[in-house]
C-alpha cells in the first residue's frame, strides 16, 4: 500500500522568506548593526527559551496569554516575547562584571501567540538597544538611543521622524488632577488618542469618572505637539507639580543634547505615550518621513529600574527598539529598498566537455580572491545551464572548454548584454570586482 504523503504546509504568522529577500533582509540587517557598532554598542545574544519564573517576572494581563509555554521534564521554559526581561536577568547575573553604563544591542526572533495579521506575527524579529546604568544613568543615554534611529534610517537611504514626550510629564499632571490611581487607565485612553480622536477619548475618560475640567486638561495636553520651546511654552501654562516641571526640564537637557549631536529629524508630541508600563519618562517612537499613516516603525524610553525583579541594586535604563519584521514588510510593499540590492554570485562557471576540474580549480582562485561565484557542474547540456544561470539573475558567465584551458583565456559573457570577451584570470577579477 502506498504511503500518503503529508501535505506540506507552515505555522500560521511565522515568517519565512524566500532566498532572494532573505539576502535583502541580510542586507538590511547589517545596515543597522553599522550604526551600533559606530556608537560603541556591543552584541549580546541570549536564548530563545527562558525558566518561566525568569521570563513572567514582570509580565501579566493579556501578555501571559500570548506566550509560548512548554514543560521537559521538571524543567517549565518559555520562548522569549521580548529581549527586556532576557535582559534584566543577564545584567542582574553578569552586574559585578559589567562596565556600567553597559551598552548592548541584540537582533533576533521572539514569539508571541497572538492572532496573526497584517503586519503581526506570532514570530517575528526584533531589534533592541540598550544603555543600562548603574544607580544612576545620564540624560545623555536618552539622547544617544534616539540619534541612533536617525543614523540607522540614513544608513538605509531613508528619512525618519522620531516624535518624544513624557510620561513623567503626564504622571505629573494627572498628580496635580489628584488622579494619580487612575493613572494607568488614563494613560491607555490617551494611548488611543491618534486613533480614536476627541470625541471616543473624551467618552473613554468619562467613563474613568474623570469631571469635564479635568477631561478638558488632559485633551489640551494630548494634543501639545512641535520643536521645544513651542511645547515648553504651551505645557507650563497646564502645571505647577514638581513631577510636571521635573518632567519638562529632562526633556530640555535631551534637546540640549540631541542638538549638540546634528540630530535633526525629531519633535516632541504629548500624544506619544508608550502602552508599557515600565517606562517611567522621557519616551518615543520613530515614524517613515511622509508615511506616517504607516505606523510606528519603533520606539522606546527610559526605565527606572531594568532588573528590580532580579536584584535589589538599581539598574536604570533607556533602550530603543525597531520591529525589524514589520519594517522589512513596509520596506518591500512601498519599494522602498530594492529586492536585488546586490547580486548573491558574482559569476556561474560553466564547463565544456571534460573540464569540471579545471573550473572547481578556478572557482577556487576566484573565491580566495573574495569574489562570489559558483561552478553549474550538474550534468546538463549547455543551453540548460546557461538558462539555469539567467534564471538566477548572475551578472557573469565564464565558459571553459579545451581552448580556455590551453590558453588561460576564458570566454566571459555579460548576461546582462550578451557580449563576450576573452579574459585573463587577472582581468576577470577587474570585471567581477
């Protein structure tokens, strides 16, 4: 009886990517860990999986829902839904043998089990960068994680705009409101605000039991947006509390810094309020230049206390983040950055008759010599190996039968125009490179 075969099918909201844009994702990639590296950032890679009572530390609500838990034995682990905690128990672990402020920044795939979509998957990649201190962090770390949005968008030929606010800002002034139980539901009705408008927000802090005076501040205030001195101007007018005021000088030292380090593509905007409680203060997110409609392609702020779970030292941070996955999906879709950014092999060597050795020989030279190329050594006739380069998209075919081996000329075509020319070795490595 026959064995059914089982029909191959993948994971629903798991990312896989065929050959061609993983090469640009590839591409992609090494862009952004150029500009890391510039700003003396270190890799970091920690596992996938994760104990539970390490990874739940902070978690709760909703979250738990979505993570991926399994049980071996006596071990219970979960895949990691972020790099934060991961990165909490590492500094909490390595603290004694850190040089603080310990800078990080980590590239990978984290899962989440939420329903996929358009732009959401349940694996994905995420890329952070971190700057941790050591009871105390300056102002400076805040400045450093935002210019690297401007540096790393630049770095992919594009433009970017990375709206900033404050959470301390807002905690201020709903403490001045006496609200400061409720702030957690007001700031996720605020959150929506951009989404939602006036209207649905106003009925949202309503329902929060919130008086029309006190609806009417915190509706002024979302919608505070532009350079400094324009919202400084605009929020004093709101608040006298001491949180309030903190909140706005901090953002003054961080303008004072973005400026002395040629960012220019930021504003501040109040509506800009980060849906993670950790964050404590100054927060952001970076938008496409003329695509903000788009959404998001990333954010961050700063934290107070990294690893409060782990450790009774206190560990203050700020770190920026970019969801690689949807950015390479908006990249694409928008043609943004070009599929065949390179081409993969430089060159297909294609032998006549029985010269496989010679062209293994060859292809050899060619790769010590850092050019990408590769022998079609499959037993085909040659018309089927020259389409099997064309299909490919190789820029160069280089032919050797008898007379090419005789005489160290080889036949090299230009796929691209049809032209052939008899080269030396040496002046094939002028045209390839």
């Amino acid at each position: 009886m026959k064995e059914k075969k089982i029909v191959p099918r993948k994971l629903a909201g798991f990312w896989e990517l065929d050959p061609e844009k993983e090469y640009v994702f590839e591409y992609v990639l090494d862009k952004i860990k150029d500009v890391f590296y510039k700003h003396a950032f270190l890799p970091l890679d920690t596992p996938v999986m994760e104990l539970s009572d390490v990874l739940l530390a902070k978690s709760g609500g909703d979250l738990d829902k979505e993570i991926y838990r399994f049980e071996k034995g006596s071990t219970d682990a979960c895949l990691r839904y972020d790099f934060t905690v991961p990165l909490a128990r590492y500094v909490a672990m390595k603290e004694g043998e850190l040089t603080f402020p310990f800078k990080r920044f980590q590239i990978g795939k984290v899962y989440r089990g939420e329903r996929p979509q358009k732009g959401r998957y349940r694996e994905f990649y995420q890329c952070d960068a971190d700057i941790i201190g050591f009871e105390k962090l300056s102002l400076v770390a805040d400045a450093e994680c935002i210019s690297l949005y401007d540096d790393i968008f630049s770095n992919l030929g594009l433009k970017c705009n990375v709206e900033i606010s404050s959470r301390k800002i807002l905690f201020g002034l709903i403490q001045d409101l006496k609200k400061e139980d409720k702030f957690n539901s007001i700031a996720s009705a605020l959150d929506k605000f951009e989404k939602i408008g006036d209207i649905v927000t106003n009925e949202l802090l309503k329902e929060i039991d919130l008086s029309e005076k006190e609806r009417s501040v915190l509706l002024e205030y979302i919608k505070i947006c532009g350079n400094f001195s324009t919202i400084k101007s605009k929020l004093e007018k709101l608040s006298k509390n001491e949180m309030f005021l903190q909140g706005i000088c901090e953002l003054e030292q961080i303008d004072k810094h973005l400026r002395n380090m040629n960012v220019e593509n930021y504003f501040y905007n109040m509506a800009i309020i980060r849906g993670h409680n950790y964050y404590t203060s100054c927060v952001f997110e970076v938008f496409l230049e003329g695509m903000r409609n788009l959404g998001a392609m990333g954010g961050g702020g700063r934290y107070d206390n990294l690893a409060e779970y782990f450790t009774e030292k206190k560990l203050p941070g700020v770190g920026m983040s970019i969801g690689i996955s949807r950015l390479f999906d908006v990249l694409v879709q928008n043609n943004l950055i070009a599929v065949d950014v390179d081409k993969k092999s430089k060159a297909s060597i294609i032998p006549l008759g029985d010269n496989l050795d010679h062209c293994l020989n060859l292809c050899s030279k060619l790769r010590a010599d850092s050019v990408a190329c590769e022998v079609l050594f499959e037993d085909k006739s040659f018309k089927s190996k020259l389409k099997d380069a064309n299909r490919s998209n190789v820029p160069f075919v280089i032919i050797v039968g008898d007379d090419e081996v005789s005489t160290k000329k080889y036949t090299v075509k230009n796929m691209q125009t049809g032209e052939q020319n008899q080269l030396t070795y040496e002046e094939i490595l002028n045209v390839l490179r």
